[in-house]
C-alpha cells in the first residue's frame, strides 16, 4: 500500500485492487 495519500479516480472503480487500498487509506489504523 502507498503510504502517500492517493485520490480516487475513475479506474479505481473498475479495479479491485485501487478499490481495496482506496478503503485502506481511508480507514483509520486499526490497534
């Protein structure tokens, strides 16, 4: 996963994997 922040573009929606590390990035680190 990239540690520098990434805005969501038009192909991560049609990939997977952009999609799961979208969320990651967005998703607070879990304890």
């Amino acid at each position: 996963m990239n540690a520098a922040p990434r805005t969501a573009t038009p192909a991560d929606s049609c990939n997977l994997s952009g999609a799961i590390d979208a969320l990651l990035t967005a998703t607070p680190a879990l304890p």
